[in-house]
C-alpha cells in the first residue's frame, strides 16, 4: 500500500475512533429542582442517577426554602451511594405550598457545605461550555438569576430541558381526554421574569409541558417498585409516603426521560411567548422552542420502571 494511502487509512481509523469515544461519553447535566413538595422531582432525580448516560455536575435546589430542600437532596444522594454530587442552594422565596417531604430532610445528620447555585450553574458551564445539558424542574428563579448575572455564560449551555407550560392541555387533561385548553403551568407562573428571559435568551429549549407530562405511576407499577427494597427505592418509598397523596403524576420525570431516549416526546418547532400572567402562548416567528405536544404513557411507563428496575 502506498505510504500516503497508508497515512490517510490511519488517520481515518483515529479519527472513527475518536468520535466513537466522543459518542459514548455521559451527556453532562446539572437539575434544577423544587424537590420536596410534590413528589416527581424525586422520581425524576432517582431515573438521574439510574442512567449511565448521564454525568450529573451538580443538583440546586429551587423556590421556596432551598436550603431545607438542599439537605433533602443531601440526604437522598447520600442514601443511594452518591455523597460526590455537590447540592447547590438556590434562591430562597417565600410560598404556600406545602413542604410535603420536610421531614425527610430534617431528620438528616449529614453536614454539606452547599455552593450559591448561581455561581455553581455559571462555573460549571465555565468549565465545560457548549456542553450542558441544564435540566429544569422547578419555577426558573435560579435560572433567571444566572442569566441577569451573566447572559453570555448562560448561552454556552448545549440547552435547556424544561418541564413547564401548557400549550392545549391543562391539569388533569389526560391524554386520550378532550382538551380543555391552556392555563398557567406551576414552573413557569411562579416566576414569568423569569420564564421570559429563558425563552428570550437564544439557548436551545426542550419544552414538554402538561400536553405531554401528566403520567401516572399506577399502583402495580408502585408496588413493584418499591418492594426491591433498595437505598434508592426505599429512600422513594419514604419520600412518597410523606408526599401522602396516592398517584404521582410524574411530569418531571419526562425530562430525563426525554434525554435519554427522545422518541418518547418527539418534539415541534414553536415560538413561544411568555404572557404576564404565566400563560405560554404560541405566536408566530421563528421558534425558540422544541415543543413536545404528545407522549404516550404505556411507553414512558415501559421506559421508566424498565430503567429503575435494572441491575446495577
């Protein structure tokens, strides 16, 4: 063979090779959640830490008493075998909504010196720009934070993974229900700044709203879940049962989900505007969104407990 072609066939190979490697590492991701109030922010970090194909940088606590919700995640990490995941302490606010899972964390003895999750979320897209995959699952304050701070820094995102908004569906309109039509969605009517400046901002947004996220975890499939009996189940089974309600609807959940197999919510280019009482209005020109309309939950049902109930 001739050197040249010899050169090149090598440099082919190096090159296949790099990429496949490339291809193959953990999509880096950092959550931003309001755990503790609802339930499925917990199912939603719990299908976090079961995905090797995810790298988690960081988890920061969001809305309401972020540092009693930073101690709830010290303690669920800890639990599952995961102390190394820094817990960053958002924003505090003030609300109503009840703190279902406070005493959780309050029974916790683990001391954990939290980072201000502003500057967390800005170093570590610092440290790795273009490469992050921030996942939202809480009102936006911390992120409209981040971005009055340092808007340029906030676009080195690779994107944004929002559950949030309502474009046709409202609460408690399933999927094979007729549509009642849209309403102010939690996430984004508890802080429209700042929802305004996210969808302003120009990084990519994967939105999957209460079209797409109101999916049940059904008895059986609880049942089996939480007689395995393991850290992370069980630390699930005492989160749930402090939630006191009986089935989670899991909207969070779906964002994970979607990252880690995006058939599950095949998302549409929309332009989505953020209305001054929290509605997400679709409005004409160029989209600033990739909207999931639709999902179906026996998929996403399969797709979850097929994930939490693997060996590790």
């Amino acid at each position: 063979m001739p050197r040249l072609s010899l050169i090149l066939l090598l440099f082919f190979a190096a090159f296949l090779h790099a990429q496949s490697a490339t291809a193959a590492l953990p999509e880096k991701i950092i959550i931003d959640t309001d755990i503790g109030d609802d339930i499925d922010d917990a199912f939603a970090v719990a299908l976090a830490l079961r995905s090797p194909e995810l790298q988690i940088l960081g988890i920061s606590s969001t809305f309401g008493d972020t540092v009693t919700r930073a101690k709830l995640l010290d303690r669920f990490l800890v639990e599952d075998g995961h102390p190394e995941i820094p817990v960053a302490v958002g924003l505090p606010g003030s609300t109503k909504n009840p703190f279902t899972q406070r005493g959780y964390a309050e029974a916790s003895q683990i001391q954990r010196i939290h980072p201000q999750a502003v500057d967390f979320i800005l170093d570590k897209i610092r440290r790795y720009p273009r490469q992050i995959t921030l996942v939202a699952i809480g009102p936006l304050t911390n992120i409209g934070a981040v971005i009055d701070r340092d808007p340029q820094t906030f676009r080195k995102l690779r994107r944004v993974v929002l559950m949030g908004g309502s474009i046709a569906r409202r609460y408690g309109d399933l999927e094979n229900s007729k549509p009642r039509g849209p309403q102010p969605e939690w996430n984004i009517v508890n802080d429209i700044p700042a929802a305004k400046k996210l969808f302003a901002s120009g990084v990519p947004i994967y939105m999957m709203p209460l079209d797409s996220t109101q999916l049940k975890l059904d008895a059986a499939n609880r049942t089996i879940l939480f007689q395995m009996k393991t850290p992370l189940t069980d630390a699930l089974n005492r989160l749930y049962r402090q939630w006191g309600q009986e089935t989670p609807t899991l909207f969070d959940v779906m964002t994970i989900a979607y990252i880690l197999d995006p058939t599950l919510c095949p998302v549409t280019p929309m332009r989505i505007r953020i209305d001054g009482q929290g509605f997400t209005r679709v409005d004409s020109g160029a989209p600033n969104a990739s909207v999931c309309l639709n999902s179906n939950s026996d998929s996403f049902s399969r797709f979850y407990m097929r994930r939490m109930l693997a060996p590790q």
